[in-house]
C-alpha cells in the first residue's frame, strides 16, 4: 500500500465517483480505477460495490477510510516536518571576510558550493579580521575568512590553538615591496629588511590591527625602524600613492592591480598571511555550517 492509493480511495469516497475523482488528482479514470483495484487484491477486500449507476463504500470500505484521513493527516505532517528541517539544514548562511582584492580564491569557493547545496541562502559581509571575530563570538556571522600574519621564518600563529573555535588554514600569502618603478630600489631582485630603513611606509586603514602589528613585530625582530608616513582607508589608495612615488607599501599579491607604474620586489624572510576559515566550537554546530565548513576542507586551495 502506498499514499497514492490512500489518496485514490479517499478521492472516490469524497467525489463519489471514478471520474470526478479522477479530475481531482489529474490521473486518468483507468489509472484511479487499477490503483484501487491493486490495493483491494493486496488487502484481500472490497472497498467499494461498484454499479453501473454508483460506487458505494463496503464496511470494510468505510472503515479504511476513517484510517486513511488519519494517516493522510499524519503523512502531510512528515512532510511538513521534512520541510521544516530541510530549511534548517540548508537555510541561511552569513560569511564574513577580510578583503582579497580581484585575485579572490574565495569568491569561486562559495560559487561551487552553491552549485552543490542550491538550497542555501549566502549572505556576504567584507570587513576586517578583529571585527569579524567579534561578529563570530557574537552569532552574527556563522563562518568567516580572517588572517592571522607572521614572519615566514617564525613559528606560525593562528586560531586552531584557541579552544573558543574551528579554525582550518586555506592558503598562505607572501608580502611584497611595492613601490614606483622610478624608486632607487626598483631595480633591486631581492630586498631585505635593512634596504628599507628610513623609507616612508604607505600603509592601510588604522584599523587594520592585524597587519599592522604584524609588519610593526617584523622589522623590530629585523632590528630596523620604520616610519609610516601616510594612512589610506582603501588598498587602491595605497597603490596610487606609491605610483606616485611618496613611500613604498607591503601588500599581499593578490591586492596589488598591475601597473606599469609599480615595482613588485620579493623580500627576505617575508610576511605571511595565514587565511583561516573559521568557525565556532560548539557542541552542535548547525548542518549548513557544518557542511560549507567540510565542503572548504576538502578543496584544493
């Protein structure tokens, strides 16, 4: 017995005969009439007395459909059920990431997991490492992309050895000299951190902590101060002004816009920013989550 059956019979009873109930669930009279038919010989009774003339229900008939309206409710109540669930499994969710400029790995990874989990709704938010936390601890964002950075030669330093999260490396990115190809070291191969010292420092927003106790930790391990001479809010601001040859900047690759007005010079002992998906550690962390995070895993970054 199935629920198309349940449903052929209780259509019958209800419309009171093969061809009224036949339009009701858009099936041919035929096939109403052998669904049925199918069903009586599986029970080993008579639903209906059929005539010429009317269908009838038979008592065992009557009796079915009493318990068939209870288990049409109760199957309509599973589906609901289903669907409820479904929507919590795959519903909602908030990805918070630092900037990546054009060269974005991130921006693909999200597009195939779409295409996989079509059912999930993406909600997008840019920002900066330590307010992307802050939104994480406070449920706001369910998995962001931040940075932790360090010397390449020195012990890493991420968010795997806090106990508060989930947190999984995706890719690492060296830091570069950026400069205007008329400075004195744009010809140079290779820089190394006393090149550097009393050069102007062009550097990005204030509020970018991360990076800038990062590139401030580096050159005091180098032993070599530094100077910024100038904040921009936006990494194209930084560019300009270093094409324009008022400082240099130390960026990641994937933010610099080639120029022919900018040399892009490696250093010795370089930066790294270590990008880390992360997310709570929580006894139960809700499927969707669980399934972008597992999905992102198990990419070749």
């Amino acid at each position: 017995m199935d629920m198309e059956q349940v449903k052929c019979v209780l259509a019958v009873e209800s419309y009171k005969t093969f061809l009224d109930a036949s339009f009701h669930l858009n099936r041919s009279q035929s096939s109403v009439s052998k669904s049925i038919q199918r069903l009586e010989e599986e029970l080993g009774i008579r639903l209906f007395d059929r005539t010429t003339r009317r269908v009838e229900l038979t008592p065992a008939g009557r009796d079915f459909v009493e318990l068939g309206r209870q288990i049409l409710i109760c199957y309509e109540g599973i589906l609901r059920s289903a669907q409820a669930h479904q929507k919590e499994e795959f519903g909602h969710l908030r990805i918070g990431s630092i900037y990546f400029g054009r060269n974005s790995r991130l921006d693909p990874l999200i597009a195939e997991f779409v295409r996989q989990y079509p059912s999930v709704e993406i909600d997008m938010r840019e920002g900066m490492t330590t307010p992307l936390m802050q939104a994480l601890r406070a449920k706001e964002l369910d998995v962001v992309f931040v940075s932790s950075m360090y010397l390449n030669n020195g012990s890493p330093q991420n968010f795997s050895s806090d106990p508060e999260y989930h947190a999984y490396s995706c890719f690492r990115d060296l830091y570069y000299v950026v400069m205007s190809k008329d400075h004195p070291l744009a010809e140079r191969e290779m820089l190394d951190y006393q090149d550097l010292e009393g050069e102007a420092l062009i550097a990005t927003d204030r509020a970018m902590d991360v990076y800038h106790r990062a590139v401030s930790k580096a050159f005091e391990s180098h032993g070599v101060p530094f100077t910024i001479s100038m904040y921009c809010n936006s990494v194209r601001s930084v560019l300009y002004m270093v094409s324009q040859n008022l400082g240099i900047a130390i960026l990641s690759k994937l933010v610099i816009e080639e120029s022919d007005d900018l040399r892009i010079v490696p250093m010795r002992d370089p930066l790294v920013r270590d990008t880390q998906m992360v997310i709570l550690n929580q006894k139960n962390t809700p499927p969707h989550i669980r399934a972008f995070f597992q999905f992102v895993q198990g990419q070749e970054l």
